[in-house]
C-alpha cells in the first residue's frame, strides 16, 4: 500500500515538474514581424497570433509590420521572435552576402517554408501608351511607379528586375516619373485615384481590389532578363495561367521567390516545436492568409535550404518523418 502511494506521489511530482518546466520555458512575449500593410504576410502575421495564443497558455503573441530584409535583423537582435522573410535572404543573411555584404546575421534559424510567390509582376493603367518593359526604357516615359516599402523583398526584386531594363530611379526622375515605396493599400488607392501609374510586385489582395475598381494590364518581363535574375540573384521561375485573374490574358512567365518564416535561435526549444506543431496542423488557416498560401503544404514545411533549422522544429520534422 505504501509503495503504490509512493508511486503516484512520485508520479504526481514528475507531472507537475514537467507542467512547471513548460510554463517555465514559454515566453511572456512573442512577436511576429510580418509585411507591409495590405499584403499577404500582414495577413499571416495576424492569422498566426490567433493560431499561436492558445498553443502558448499565458504568451502575449503580437505580429507588426516589417519587410523580408529587416525582419533577419530585427529577429536577430531579439525586437521580434519570429519573422517572414525568404529562403534566399535567409542564405544571403547567414552567409554575409548581398543585402548583408557588411556582415553577417547569426542568431537566426528556418522554421518552416510556407509556399512559392510570384515576383515583379508589372501591372499599369490599362490606358497608359505603353505594351512593354522595354518601351519603357527605350522612350525614357516619366512613369509613376510603385512598389512595396523599402528594405522589403518585393521592393528589392522589382528595383532588380527593371535595372535589368536599363530603368534606375535617377533615370526615372530625370525622365519626369519616379519609383514610390509604399505599402500595398496605398499603392491600391495611389493607382485607382490617379496618382500613380504602375505597380511591380506580388499579387497581394489590396492589388487584386485595385484590379477589381480599374482596369490594369500586365506588362510580361522577357526571357532574357528572367535568365538574369535567375544567374545573378537565384530567383526561381513559373508561369502565371492564364486566367488566374482578370489581367491574364495568357500563360505568362514570371520570377518567383520561396517565403519562409524564421525564428531566433535562442527561442526555447519546445517553444519552437509547438509552433511548428500547430502550423502543420492548422494548414487551412494559413490558406486563409491569401492566394500564395493555398499551396501550403506540411509536407513541404522542411524545404528550407538558405540556412539551418532551428531544433524545435527540427524535432517536430523529424517525428513526421520530413527529414531524416
């Protein structure tokens, strides 16, 4: 009688070790740095403090506003926990190159790849007189141009692709146009209300409304700068469907970039895992964070090749079999 007593009593205090240990390890605080306003990882920022508060019993979980370049820095220095960014800053932060050629940005790992997104697609006024990139450049027009916010990575991409044009921002200026750096609703009513001519960018939900209320054309990048953003910066490539929206006349070849969500690297391991956890087991919510993420897949979750993965969700990834 007194050793089953003994037992429970012992088992009693394994339990509530092991529930002290957990609430112990949970942060009070975890903060999501996402996107711009408007824009798919804004979305998502918010889908996954929701998804996150009951996983994480007595966590403040906020997300904020960010962009794919800032957001390895400012989880590196501990302003956020978790962030969006993209496979390829995570090897350009980890490796001191590009964006980070002063330096690199250690204390930063992967924790789960999300799904491909089409970069750079050109859309401007359907009455602008212009059919192509490089009439742009060959007629010097003083187009209103905007993209997202600086130190993002859509602002990155499109600056990229029409440099690949021969189209810098002093060019433009001295052709009477410019480049805009702004989040994805202002650039939505910027274009409707006439102050704008052009977007080059993801196909964020505050775009496809811009679409909806005035008639846009898309502008298709050619092949031989595809080529070059593909050998210089290794930007993926698809092809848009024609159809997929209303400004798509036809399957048209556009650069892609692979979105991932990062953490730091001293966020407690089991803090981690459950994170992953209840990202792989919630995938119609991040469905729900706009037309990108309908391709979320768990089982893609581990397809992280820009830097290591942070162990908590390795652990979750190696129990479901998705790496060895």
């Amino acid at each position: 009688m007194k050793k089953t007593a003994t037992r429970v009593i012992l088992a009693a205090m394994l339990v509530f070790l092991m529930i002290s240990s957990a609430m112990a390890a949970a942060p009070k605080f975890l903060t999501i740095s996402t996107g711009p306003v408007g824009g798919e990882w804004y979305i998502l920022g918010g889908i996954l403090s929701e998804l996150l508060k009951p996983v994480l019993p007595g966590t403040k979980v906020t997300s904020t506003t960010g962009g794919g370049v800032a957001n390895l820095s400012t989880v590196a220095s501990g302003k956020s926990d978790i962030g969006t960014t993209q496979d390829q800053l995570l090897f350009d932060a980890c490796n001191g190159t590009t964006d980070f050629a002063s330096g690199k940005i250690a204390n930063v790992s992967g924790l789960c790849y999300l799904a491909d997104i089409y970069m750079s697609v050109f859309l401007v006024r359907e009455d602008y007189p212009v059919n192509s990139l490089d009439e742009l450049a060959s007629k010097k027009m003083g187009m209103k141009i905007l993209t997202a916010p600086t130190g993002s990575t859509p602002s990155r991409a499109a600056t990229r692709m029409l440099e690949e044009y021969g189209v810098t921002a002093d060019l433009l200026k001295s052709w009477g146009g410019s480049i805009g750096f702004v989040a994805y609703a202002d650039a939505s009513s910027m274009i409707r209300d006439g102050h704008a001519d052009a977007y080059c960018g993801p196909i964020m939900p505050a775009i496809v409304e811009l679409t909806v209320s005035r008639k846009m054309k898309m502008l298709p990048v050619k092949d031989s700068v595809l080529r070059a953003m593909t050998a210089k910066y290794a930007y993926g490539r698809a092809t848009m469907p024609a159809g997929a929206y209303d400004f798509i006349k036809s399957n048209t070849p556009v650069m892609t970039e692979s979105p991932i969500l990062v953490v730091r690297n001293d966020v407690d391991e089991q803090t981690v895992y459950l994170i992953t956890k209840a990202i792989a087991e919630n995938p119609d919510k991040i469905k729900g964070a706009g037309a990108t993420y309908a391709k979320f897949d768990p089982k893609n979750m581990a397809n992280i090749s820009g830097g290591p993965i942070h162990p908590g969700a390795l652990k979750y990834y190696k129990e479901k079999g998705l790496v060895k």
